[in-house]
C-alpha cells in the first residue's frame, strides 16, 4: 500500500540532506579557506541558471515512464558528485561539482512533490503530513551535524549529504509509488513537452504567481547561506544553531500537521501575502543581532514566512497549470523560489556579509517587500476565484 507515511520517508531521507546542506555546507567551505564571497558564488551559480535547468529536467524526468524514475537516477547521481567534493580540487573544481551536484539535487523534491500532491488530493489525504516528517527529518539532520561540528572536523558535513543523497535514490525505488507520467500508453514526445512548458511561461498570471512567492522565499538566502556564521560572530555555537533552525522547522512541522483546515479557509493568495508580512517583519529584525533569548519567537515565524509561503506557491502552482505541464509548473516555482532569485541573493549576500555582516539581512526584508506587493495583485487574477 502506497501511504503517506512511505511518502513521508521518503521526504525524510531526501530531507536528512538538505538539513546538513542548507546550514553547514558554508561551514565546510569556509573550512576549505574560502571567502565568503566565493562561498556565495558558489552557492549561487546553480540558482542562478535554475530557472532554465529545472524545467529541462523536468522535460526528461517526463520521458520516462513512471515519476520514481527519475528520482532515483537523480538521487544516486548525486551521491557520486557529492563524494568527488572530498578531492582537493580548488575553488573552481568545487564550484563545477556543486553547480552539477546542487543543480540535479534541487529538482528531486518539486517533481516529488507533484507525486505527492496527486496522490494527496486521488487518496484524500493532507500534504502537509507526509512533508512534515520530510522537515523533521530536517531537524534531525540539524541538531545531528550541528552537534558533530561541535565535537570534529567540518568533513562530517560532506560524508552525511553523501550518504543521504544516495539513501534517497533508494528510497525512491523502494518507497514512491510507480505512478505513470502519463495516462495510458500515449507519451508525448519532446515538442508536446516543451509546448506545455512554453503555455506556462506564456500566462502572466502563472509567472506572477510564482514570481511573488520566489520573491519571499528566495529572501531566506542570507539566512540558509549565513545565519551560522553571523551567530558564531556573536558567540554563538554550531550547537545552538542546530536548535535554533530546530525550532524554525518544528513550526514548520505544526503547519504542515496541524493547521490544513485553517490553510484552506485562508486560501492560497491570503497565505501568500501573510507569508510576505512575516518576512519582512523577521529580516528586518535579524538585522539588527538581536539578543539569543529573542531568537527563538523570530525562528517561530518560519511557519509563515516559509510553510505558508511553499505551500501557497505550490496551490497556486497547481491550479495554474494542467495535467501535462503540471511537473514543469511545480519545477520552474521551485527554480525561481530556490533557483534565479535565490541565486541572486545568494550572490549578493556574500559581499553583504563580507561588510555590513547581519545588516545585510535589511536586502531580504525588501525582497519580501516586493514579494507580498506582487501576492496582493493576484487578487485581480480571477481564475483563483472560488468557483
């Protein structure tokens, strides 16, 4: 039987990744002697050209026959780039093998997502709970890596996302169902792909739509790229950076979990613009260094300023596409929400924190700005209107 917590564990081996990768990837590279502009750089090249290559993936993660497949080539794959990152290759090998690593890694949970969200809605089951133990297998990785930094070298770092990515192709074998890409025997070939593609990037109200979530969501790049190291200039230790991401992805959790009935009431375009809010409110705030004691509450806006805010992109996503466009939707929200925008900030955030370290949170805050005027204006967008 295919439920949703086998979904969910696979979320949780995809996630035991990104929870070393997100905040201690940086650590890793700052060890190897890089600045933190070149970690910046290398942290965005692949963002930065996400919106193209996403979509691409997902032409040929179409071509196959079943969804899973895809995932488990992708996964494995990884694995194997993730290992060559050992070798002493300079700042410009790491910077290829990561931009070929973190390019096929961040397309592995839109396209699950579009599993999920069709098994979710045929079975009658909530989204958020089979992501949610995705994200508190996040936690786990977070608590778990920070506490090893604390006690060895920042190599653990790159042998957990080693093993983590090649537990997901796995589990993409043995945990997602073997749903079809497409209904019946018919697979369209390459040009009906790439016309549902180019139907999406024609419709303004999708690209708006996805445009203003990327916006808000793209805005945590300071904080994924280096929240750890503006908290170790204030004393701070790996340690209680692990819980403090903890507490973040634990209302994260909650959303997901708990809160489905008050999401749908809310809708997907008051979610959007509640998510923006809180952002701007939180970067804001982490400008200025509060105090440790005060972080914990801003941590708890993760739950809008990230969870509502995916979870309205991809609702909003859905609904603006169709059946045979619906992976390529899923993957151009996530390349511009983790791609070309995130990219962008993790760019400039290297050179803001270089100078201004936690001011540069202030450029997030306007990110958000512009995000949630652009969430307001889908209220003009009438095929979102409640039928």
């Amino acid at each position: 039987m295919w439920s949703p917590a086998r979904m969910g564990l696979f979320y949780a081996a995809l996630f035991l990744g990104t929870g070393a990768s997100s905040p201690y990837m940086p650590v890793w590279f700052a060890h190897q002697g890089l600045s933190g502009a070149q970690i910046g750089l290398i942290l965005s090249a692949p963002m930065l050209v996400r919106v193209f290559s996403a979509p691409l993936i997902a032409l040929w993660a179409d071509s196959f026959r079943h969804r899973r497949t895809a995932l488990i080539f992708l996964g494995l794959g990884v694995a194997g780039l993730y290992a060559l990152m050992a070798l002493p290759l300079g700042f410009a090998g790491w910077a290829v093998v990561w931009f070929a690593a973190s390019s096929a890694f961040s397309t592995i949970s839109p396209l699950t997502d579009v599993i999920v969200l069709a098994r979710a809605r045929r079975d009658g089951f909530n989204y958020g709970w089979p992501r949610g133990i995705g994200s508190a297998a996040f936690i786990v990785a977070n608590l778990a890596v920070g506490w090893l930094l604390t006690r060895g070298s920042p190599a653990i770092v790159l042998v957990w996302i080693t093993g983590a990515a090649a537990l997901a192709g796995l589990a993409a074998r043995l945990l997602l169902p073997p749903d079809a890409v497409h209904e019946g025997d018919h697979r369209p070939g390459f040009a009906d792909r790439w016309a549902g593609l180019g139907d999406l990037l024609r419709d303004p109200a999708f690209m708006l739509a996805v445009a203003s979530a990327g916006a808000i969501q793209s805005a945590h790049a300071f904080y994924y790229g280096f929240s750890t190291l503006a908290w170790k200039a204030e004393g701070i230790p790996e340690s209680t950076t692990g819980v403090l991401w903890a507490v973040g992805v634990s209302v994260e959790i909650a959303f997901f979990w708990f809160l489905e009935p008050w999401r749908r009431r809310v809708g997907a375009r008051r979610l959007l613009v509640l998510g923006g809010a809180a952002s701007i409110v939180r970067w804001t705030a982490y400008a200025f260094s509060p105090p440790l004691w005060m972080l914990f509450p801003l941590q708890a806006l993760h739950a809008l300023s990230y969870a509502a805010t995916f979870l309205a992109a991809l609702q909003l996503a859905e609904q603006l596409s169709t059946p045979r466009n619906a992976s390529a939707a899923q993957t151009i929200n996530s390349a511009l929400s983790s791609g070309v925008l995130m990219g962008m900030a993790t760019l400039a955030s290297g050179p803001l924190f270089d100078h201004f370290g936690a001011r540069g949170y202030l450029l997030m805050a306007a990110m958000c700005v512009a995000g949630t005027i652009g969430a307001v204006r889908l209220y003009w967008v009438h095929r979102l209107d409640p039928a």
